[in-house]
C-alpha cells in the first residue's frame, strides 16, 4: 500500500509526488498516457518569476518575450512591450518528463499507461482500480490526490461536483513565417469570449490556439485559414490537441482521504487559460498538508480542509476579480473590443499599464483594477454589461 497515490502525472502531479517522495512517504504516481507519448494542448508561457521559483535548474526555455502584438476584431494592432523580459516560452512536453524524472529519483514509482476506473474511500484506505491495456488492476494508498485535470470521473466518487465553467482549448503545431513575436487576436469570429494565439518556438514552428465552450475545432479551423491567409504560417499536418479548462474552484477541494489540485480543482488563470504556476503554488500547499496528515495518522475531511482554506487565502480574491472580468469580456461585441482597443491607443492607457509598477505577469486582478479606473474605458464596459 502507497502512503499517497497521484492520479495524473502532468507538472502538479509530479510536483506533489517528488515532494512527498522526499519527505520520506511512498508514492505513486497513475498516469493515462504512454511513458514518453503524451500529447499536450498549452502553449508552456510562464512568467520569469514562476520559471525562477520552480524550473531553474531545468534547460526548458525555448525563447524568451518581452513583448507581444494584440489585434483586435478588424485587425488594430496593440503593441505591447517591455523593457526586461516578462515571460518565458518553454518546451511544454519536457517539462512533463523532466518533473516525472525528478520524481522518478526520488523514489516515487510511475504507472504509465493506466486509465483510472473506479475510487472507493473506506474508513482506513483508498482503493483505485484502473486499466492498463486489457487487465483492470488495483491499487490502495492512505491517501489519494486527483490532479488529472478537467472533467476527471472520480469526481462522483468523491462527492464533487463537476465544473459548469469551463471552456476547451485548441492547439496544433504549425510552420510559421518570420513570425517573431507572440500575437494575440480577439474577436466572436475568432474564439467567443475567449483570443485566439500564435506563438514562435523557434525560426521554424510555432503553435496556433484559441479556447471555446463550443466547437472549438470549428474556430480553429477558421483561425487557421485567417493565418494562412494573411501569409503567418503553413499548416503541416499535425492534428489538433484538446484540452478541457476548469475556470471556477468546485465548491469543495478536499474531503475524506483526498484533495484535488491543479487543473481539476479550478486553479487556473480564468482569463488565459494558464494553470502550471497557480498550480504548482498550490502544489507546496498540497505537500506540506498532506505530509502533516500523514505523520499524524490524521487523514479525515476536517483534517484536509486546511489545504483549501490555504490556498484560497493565496488565491481566491485573484481568480475571483479575474473571472468577473472575464464575464464581462465575454459580453462585449467586436465593435465594444475595437472601440476599447481604440482608446487603448489614443490614450497612453497601454504605456501606463506597462511601465506601472503593478504590472504582473501571473497575478491581473490589479491590472483590471487600474485599467477600468479609466472613466472612457469604465463607461464603455459599463454598456457592455448592460446589453
């Protein structure tokens, strides 16, 4: 019996499990994709001060931004630029076989290939019966940590409901054209409430994406033939990856003998999409919990409930005034973005946002804060909330 089994062996899973792995417990580690094989729907931007916090003992940066052009729904240009780098575009699918290796040397034991089936909570132990080609197996642990993701299938099992919002995002790998920078593009014809990307990795390929609730591939291959068009980028083959993105917390996060973390518990960026440094914020908080727990013998619900109220003190204020400000992007027409984009421009209101002090990659909320305070801006969001 594993002191603690992780379902989902992405950057968070992996995270959890080196952690407890070092502090001495035995963990294991369920995965669903093939050892080496996985496919990923992220665009692996993180932020400077995530990349130094989690990953600097890592060679994972393919290319490093400073700047990024926004266009709105008829083709304005925002450019956005800084003097110091700001964020770091990563090679997504090593970071996922270099936490696992950093597990892996600290002794936790990886299931690849496994898809989970059923999760039964008993009074003493968990036990998770999952597939591994043709055989249905077992495992049982004190302890289990469900970070696979959205729309996990245990959630019944655990009492959690699944997430109402939500949004899936679209991402294929492309060849572009001497595209250098990062370029973002709003608009309902483009990804409804959402933006669709194109981002360099190299002088060669780059990744297209947008998110939808609703026939994301649709958009996609709309934003595709726009690209194209426009003379970006050669479309090379590749399919599509797909990603379901929980953008509010449940209701609950722990209970008895479990906690979820990361995508599945909704600690995700609600305006972009992005979870890998809310998650592996939340991730410490994780470790240091359930280690507690487990020393103590001490696995119960109320236990546990200190996990959430942890990470809700870090979060919760954030994801909530960013997920409001989503609501309201959502509500805006193409005409409402080009206006505010022409604003944007005619007023110094970018440049001030950029040099302030404020300015963070990873946290919006006061950037929202400073950017509605402008009373064009203020009156024009407020007709859009009207309509």
């Amino acid at each position: 019996m594993y002191d603690a089994l992780v379902i989902g062996g992405g950057p968070v899973g992996s995270y959890i499990a080196r952690g407890l792995s070092s502090k001495g417990h035995t963990v294991g580690v369920l995965e669903k994709s093939p050892e080496g094989k996985k496919k990923i729907c992220c665009t692996g931007i993180i932020s400077k001060h995530c990349y130094q916090s989690y990953l600097a003992d890592k060679d994972l940066i393919l290319k490093k931004g400073r700047s990024a052009k926004v266009y709105s729904p008829s083709g304005t240009l925002l450019g956005l630029n800084h003097k110091e780098d700001q964020a770091y575009i990563i090679d997504r699918i090593s970071l996922d076989s270099a936490m696992a290796a950093d597990a892996g040397d600290a002794g936790v034991e990886y299931l690849h290939n496994c898809t989970a089936r059923n999760l039964e909570i008993t009074k003493d132990h968990v036990r998770l019966d999952y597939q591994k080609g043709s055989q249905l197996r077992t495992s049982e642990a004190k302890t289990v940590i469900i970070a696979c993701g959205f729309n996990s299938g245990l959630f019944k099992k655990t009492g959690i409901s699944k997430p109402k919002n939500y949004t899936i995002g679209a991402q294929i790998e492309v060849h572009h054209r001497d595209v250098e920078e990062i370029e973002i593009y709003t608009g309902k014809h483009i990804a409804p409430g959402f933006f669709g990307w194109l981002v360099p990795l190299d002088n060669k390929k780059a990744l297209v994406g947008l998110m939808s609730k609703y026939t994301p591939n649709k958009y996609l291959k709309g934003f595709l033939y726009l690209l194209k068009e426009k003379g970006k980028i050669d479309v090379n083959g590749d399919t599509p990856a797909y990603r379901g993105i929980t953008l509010q917390p449940p209701k609950r996060t722990y209970g008895e003998r479990f906690i979820v973390v990361g995508d599945a518990a909704g600690q995700v960026k609600p305006l972009t999409g992005g979870g890998i440094y809310f998650g592996l914020v939340c991730a410490d908080i994780a470790v240091n919990n359930i280690d507690n727990a487990l020393k103590e013998g001490d696995l119960r619900s109320v236990k546990l409930a200190a996990y959430e109220k942890e990470w809700k003190i870090k979060l919760n204020k954030e994801l909530r005034i960013c997920r409001l400000a989503h609501g309201i992007y959502s509500r805006l027409n193409n005409r409402q973005l080009d206006r505010i984009f022409d604003i944007s421009k005619d007023s110094g209101i970018v440049d001030e946002i950029i040099t302030s002090n404020e300015l963070e990659f990873d946290f919006h909320s006061r950037i929202i804060r400073k950017a509605i305070a402008f009373p064009t801006i203020a009156k024009l969001l407020s007709r859009g909330i009207a309509q």
